[in-house]
C-alpha cells in the first residue's frame, strides 16, 4: 500500500495519545465521514508488572494492516493505527485504532474486528517488565497462523 505510513504509524516508547488522535480528527473531519470511531489501549497495572514491552514484525503487521485496509475500503471507510514498540508503563497507551466511515454502524463493526483480530493475529511480542526486566508474556500470546513460531 503506497501510504501506509498515512495511516500506520509505530512508535518508540508510550503513544502520544492527545497528539495522534486530534491529528486524525483534524485530518479526516471533512472528509465527509460520518463515523471517526477511536479506541485506545491503556497498560494495565496489574500483577505486578511495571508496563509492557513490544517487539514488532514489521513485514507482516504490514500485509496485515493493508488487508483490513483493504476491507474498509470495500465499505468506504478506512481504519488507522498506531502501537508502540519497547516499553510502555502503566498507565500509558501502547495501541491506537480507528476506523472512519460514511456510516456509524461500519464504523462501529469495524472497530470492534479489527481490534479483535488485532489481538489474534497481529504480529506483535508482549513482554511483562517485572523488576525493570522484560519477561515473555507467553500466557497471553496466540500463535501467529502461519507463521511457524512455535510458543
């Protein structure tokens, strides 16, 4: 896709939240969409853990993201993204999705997939910081169809 970059942006480091996202509404608002539906992922302080870590697999996630831009498309909307690679604390963001459309409820439909299967599919490795190290969050992994990565 020649302007993915348009529309999947990484990040070292937590996610400029208020940033990313005013830019999207401010870049799409006219564009005659109906629906600019966000959702954004916050670390959770829970057992333990100090934030997470990222590794990404940037040839894939881009197959990936480009077919669901794909899809959108097809529908006359378009999704946007955007996720963090190294360490988020608690309490920041590491992932941003959105989906704009003509019509609320693609958008809302859309939203909802793509972040489910954001979660499924993407190749993205979470680590748990624990005492300042990055431990492999192996129980919250799925394995990536295909991909011949055994967990």
């Amino acid at each position: 896709m020649e302007n993915r970059k348009e529309f999947l942006e990484l990040f070292n480091g937590s996610l400029p939240v208020e940033e990313i996202t005013n830019k999207w509404y401010k870049k799409y608002k006219n564009s005659n969409y109906g629906a600019i539906i966000t959702f954004v992922g916050v670390v959770r302080d829970e057992n333990q853990i100090e934030g997470l870590s990222f590794d990404i697999y940037e040839p894939i996630l881009n197959n990936w993201f480009d077919e669901w831009q794909k899809k959108a498309n097809k529908k006359d909307a378009i999704v946007l993204m955007a996720h963090s690679r190294g360490d988020v604390l608690n309490h920041e963001s590491s992932y941003i999705a959105a989906v704009c459309s003509p019509k609320r409820r693609v958008a809302l439909e859309l939203i909802d997939e793509f972040v489910e299967d954001f979660k499924a599919q993407a190749p993205i490795w979470k680590y748990d910081i624990i005492n300042n190290q990055r431990v492999y969050a192996k129980d919250r992994s799925t394995t990536i169809k295909g991909s011949g990565i055994l967990l």
